[in-house]
C-alpha cells in the first residue's frame, strides 16, 4: 500500500485534527502542516512492514482515500490515510529486508519456543 500519516504527540490535538477531516479538510493539506519536509507521505509498503500491529491492521482494511481513526502507539496518536493499494508491487529494497528480518525473527521466536534446555553438571 501507499499511505500517508498525520502523528501528533497529545490526543487533544489529534481529536481536533480528526474532526477537521471529518469535515472535509484535506487529509494532505494537513499532513503537510505537521510534516513539511516529507508531507506524512510514509511510501509503499507491505503487510507486515509497520512497527505497531494496530497501524498496520488499521491501513490494510481502509479504502483508498480514507483515513482511520486515532490510534495510540508508543510513538504518538496517529491518523492513517491510504493513497492507493496495488498487491502485485515490486518491493523495494529496505521493504524487502525488513520482512525478510520479520520472517527470520519470527521463525526464531517459535523455534524458542518449541525447545528446552538442559543443565547436565558432570
């Protein structure tokens, strides 16, 4: 997916943010405002790619051009909006070895999981 992110550090500013899109503010105007170098423009990538489980499972269930409601991370209160979705796109390099160090780790955590250690003294 592509998406772009609003990230505010108090959740009062982000219920105003939140209501100002729900009237109809432009979700990249505003992202712009609280982002001027980058715009909240977070860029393509997959499932599985963002830190937090919530924005990720909160991103891949929007329609393009909708945006999610406020949701707390240790990060902040963020505002989602999904740009476009295109499942059949090549992933970039640092997209590609961020998942492949989530496979990696993820198949170390269960394979932890799975075993037991043993302490023989002689």
């Amino acid at each position: 997916v592509h998406a772009r992110q609003i990230l505010l550090t108090n959740s009062d500013e982000a219920a105003q943010v939140l209501a100002q899109l729900q009237n109809g503010v432009d979700f990249a105007a505003l992202a712009a405002d609280y982002d001027p170098i980058a715009k909240g423009d977070l860029g393509w990538f997959p499932h599985g790619y963002l830190l937090d489980p919530k924005l990720d499972e909160a991103i891949f269930t929007l329609q393009p051009g909708s945006f999610t409601p406020i949701i707390q991370t240790v990060a902040g209160y963020h505002i989602l909006q999904l740009i476009e979705s295109d499942p059949q796109r090549t992933l970039d390099p640092s997209a590609r070895l961020a998942l492949q160090k989530l496979a990696l780790q993820n198949w170390l955590d269960e394979k932890r999981s799975q075993s037991s250690l043993q302490i023989l003294k002689p």
